[in-house]
C-alpha cells in the first residue's frame, strides 16, 4: 500500500459541544504508522510522505510487538519533564548515522501518542466515525512504555483548553465524533486550537511646530 497523507485541521477558538472530543495536542512529528500482517514489519512516514522508520527503532520494536495489520495516525514526541520536547525531537530527527540513532533510541526514547486508526487487519475503518474508530483503536493497539493512546474528553472544550494551557501544553485538538477519516484533507470537523500571542502595542508621535 502506497503511503498516503494524514487529515488535517482547520485552525479555531476554544468552545463547548456536543457531538465532540477535545485532546491535547502534541508537540511532535505527525506520523502515519504501518503495521504489517505475520510479524511483516513497521513503516513510519511522516506528513511529507518520507520514510522515518529507521530514526526510531524502539517504536518499530514496540508496534510490531503490539498490533497486526493495522494503519495508525498519531504523533513522535521525546518527553521530557512530562511534556512534549521540541529540543529533543529535533536532535532525534535530524540523525542519520545508525551508531547515533541506537544511542539516541536509549538516551532520549521517542513515544508514539496515537489519536486514531485507519485500517485494523487489512480493512479500511476510513469511512467508520470517529466514535466507532476510536472503540477499534483500544481493542487493536498494544500500548506499552513506548506506545500509548491519547486521552480525550468530551463537549467540554474551553475548560479543557484552560487546563492544556495550565499544564504547559501548547494547545488541544477538537474533533466531531462522527466524522470520517479523509487523508489529505483540511476538514472543519477537526479544529486546532492554539494558545494566541498577544502583543499590545501604543503607537505615538508629535505634531510639530512650524
């Protein structure tokens, strides 16, 4: 199966609703994680398609030990503290010498936070709602150290919102629970909420005199 791109967001302000999730959105790389039926192996690639498997050997060890023949959405993040390093996924995903990648994969382990899964053994779970996708996911994916699945929290999204930004989190992610997966596609059923900067600004001048 040719990889193919992941469903995006349009971007929007925090609010309350039925009918929806709101999780934490990650500070990571976005990545499509494949895995093969009969212990066939794993292929990660991230948004722009590229073959990131190699980067991130404890995760290819920890999926395929996990689930098979299945297709997830979710993201790379290197934790530090409890919350999401930006530092610390750059230097893991900007390696390609092996040597350093084995030493990297111990010193500074990447997780996979998965959000969603698009095939379970072989079939397609692209048309299914949300709902019905995410009941799939916890029965198909074997979470461990490395692998885990998000948590989500429904209708209530501006108190959510408050609490990410308390808790450092860059920001959190609204889905409708009955929307379908449509890859490479910017869907206003999933909104990325985002913590805004504001900069107030007094501009001033004087008027001379002649």
């Amino acid at each position: 199966m040719n990889p193919f791109k992941p469903m995006l967001a349009v971007s929007g302000q925090p609010f309350n609703s039925e009918g929806w999730i709101f999780e934490p959105k990650i500070d990571g790389t976005r990545c499509i994680a494949e895995v093969f039926q009969n212990a066939n192996g794993v292929r990660l690639h991230n948004r722009r398609l590229f073959d990131i498997t190699y980067r991130y050997p404890e995760l290819e060890e920890a999926l395929r030990a996990g689930s098979q023949g299945c297709i997830f959405d979710g993201e790379v993040a290197v934790f530090a503290d409890g919350k999401p390093s930006f530092h610390a996924l750059a230097e893991r995903d900007h390696q390609s010498e092996q040597m350093r990648i084995d030493y990297l994969s111990r010193a500074l382990p990447a997780s996979y936070v998965v959000f969603d899964i698009l095939y379970a053994r072989g079939t397609s779970l692209m048309d299914l709602p949300l709902r019905e996708r995410k009941r799939i996911l916890a029965e198909e994916l074997g979470e461990s150290e490395a692998v885990s699945i998000v948590d989500f929290f429904p209708e209530s999204g501006r108190n959510y919102f408050s609490a990410a930004l308390k808790m450092g989190i860059e920001g959190i992610m609204a889905k409708r629970l009955a929307s379908t997966y449509e890859p490479g596609r910017r869907s206003r059923d999933w909104v990325k909420i985002k913590k805004s900067l504001k900069l107030d600004l007094v501009v001033g001048g004087f008027k001379g005199m002649a």
